[in-house]
C-alpha cells in the first residue's frame, strides 16, 4: 500500500478514531495522543494483510483507549471538585445532516452523559460507545475486545441499564436551549437576579470544574436558591467588572450551544445547560485552565 494511500485511509477514519477515543476518555488531548498512536501502529503494520482498515484502526484505537482510560481513573480520584469532560467542539449540523443520526451523535457526547460514563468499567464503557453512539454489531464489538459474543452482550446489557438510570431522562429542544442560554446570559450580566432566579428549576445543580485551578464551587450546588445567589453574585459580578476585556461567544460544544468565556482573548470558561420543560435543569461549568487549551483562538 502506498505512502499517500496509506495516510489517505487513516485520514478517512480519523473522525471515528477521534470520536471512539473522546468518548472513551474525556479529554480532548488523551483523544488525540491515542489517536496518534493508532497512526504508529497503523503505519507499522504489514496492510497488505489487513482486509478492513476501518475494524482494524477501530480495535487498536479502543483498545489503546481502554489502557489509558485504566491510567487516567486512577488520577481522577485525586482530583479536586466536581469532574467535567474536557469540552468538545462539535459541528454535527454540517457534519451530520441526518436529524436522528445527529440527535444519537449529540447525545453519546453531552457533558451529562459523558459524566455517567465515568462510573462504567472500561470495558463497560467500550461496549457501550461502540455500540450505541456508532451502531458497531456485537460480533465485531467481541472481536474489538477479545471477547466472547455472550460477554459482550453482558457488558452492553449492564452499561445500558447503568447509563439509562444516571443520565436525564428527558429531551433538549436545541431551540429551547439557546433561548434560554440567551436569557440566562442577560439576566447574569445585568445583575438581574429576579430575572435569573425565574429561570431555574427548582431543584437545579450546577456542577463546576474547576481542578482547584480556579474559582469554581468545589461541591455540587442544588436548589434555586443556591444556584441562583452564586451565579448572581459571584459570576455576575466578575462579568460586570470585567467590562470590555470580557467576551462572551456561543459555539457549540459536545452537540449543544454553549456559552464562551473569554479574558484578555484567552479561554476563561465554558458554560452549558440542560433545560427541562422550559427551564435551567444543570448549569455546567469547566474552568480549569487545561481542558480549555483545545479552545485558544
């Protein structure tokens, strides 16, 4: 196989590589250096004798993925605060034209369900990626993993079940979201509490991640009041004060509008929400300062 049709096929495949090994993992760097090494392996291979590219880098990126993810879970109980994925960017509307394909997409990588995934087992968690969020058959799923067909519907079974009682059990309107995410940012940086209080749900949390690196609660907040007050006089105020070396852009960020922070021109958060029958249901915030290097302009 030559040189360029060699890097042509791993080109072809680097969106699922980068997507298996994201949603395995987190975080945007450890995604990539996987996926580098996936391009190692691949380039020192004998091709001849490899039928299915796209099952052969699949395998060796989430294998690959599985030995890192075992590393990485012993960091991160050491990690201070809440634990939010490194944030994604995503373009799946120009990518994925196919409404219900984009909404399967947008959903395997929301910051919700991403934070469920970390309680799966890593080979839980392979499973479940390959086969919900891009459709792999249980048998190349078996081979991916060196397991039995029957095992492998075992873990699918247990992570479904997991997954499905630790996500939110309802539907984002995209619509709704960036309506509210709009209002939410007036109200925050007009200082109008009133107006950000009737905004939340009642038992709303928001969750911030901040590694100890920033200002960011170190527990989860609950309740209306609670959220509310912080986001008032904390978030609000540092808005308000910052004044024209603030900006605030709305990019899409794992498969939903969020809100960019940006101080002096460098990344100072990402704020994303989940709404629920027309109000703030999760507030995530990520402001640690090294899940936000992917975003420097």
């Amino acid at each position: 196989m030559a040189t360029d049709t060699m890097t042509d096929v791993f080109e072809e495949h680097r969106p699922v590589l980068m997507g298996v090994a994201y949603r395995m993992l987190g975080r945007v760097a450890d995604a990539e250096d996987v996926v580098q090494e996936a391009w190692l392996r691949w380039s020192e291979s004998d091709r001849d004798q490899v039928r299915e590219p796209r099952a052969f880098l699949v395998r060796v990126t989430t294998r690959l993925a599985i030995d890192r993810l075992r590393h990485l879970q012993s960091r991160r109980e050491a990690y201070v605060g809440p634990w939010l994925p490194e944030p994604y960017v995503t373009d799946l509307g120009s990518s994925v034209p196919d409404t219900a394909e984009r909404a399967v997409l947008a959903e395997s990588v929301s910051l919700a369900v991403l934070v469920v995934l970390e309680s799966l087992s890593p080979l839980e968690r392979a499973v479940f990626v390959l086969r919900e969020a891009f459709g792999f058959p249980f048998a190349e799923i078996a081979v991916t993993l060196d397991r039995t067909e029957a095992a492998v519907r075992q873990l699918a079974g247990r992570a479904r079940k997991h997954v499905h009682e630790g996500r939110p059990r309802y539907k984002v309107d995209p619509a709704q979201r960036r309506d509210l995410t709009e209002r939410f940012l007036a109200a925050a940086t007009e200082g109008d509490l009133e107006g950000l209080m009737s905004l939340l749900a009642p038992d709303v949390r928001l969750v911030g991640d901040s590694g100890g690196k920033s200002k960011a609660p170190v527990r989860i907040l609950e309740t209306a009041d609670k959220v509310g007050r912080f986001l008032h006089g904390a978030v609000g105020k540092s808005v308000r004060e910052a004044g024209g070396r603030l900006e605030v852009r709305f990019i899409e960020v794992n498969g939903a509008d969020c809100l960019f922070v940006l101080y002096d021109g460098m990344p100072d958060s990402i704020f994303q929400l989940d709404v629920v029958d027309g109000l703030i249901q999760d507030v995530y915030i990520v402001r640690n300062p090294d899940k936000l290097v992917s975003l420097i302009p």
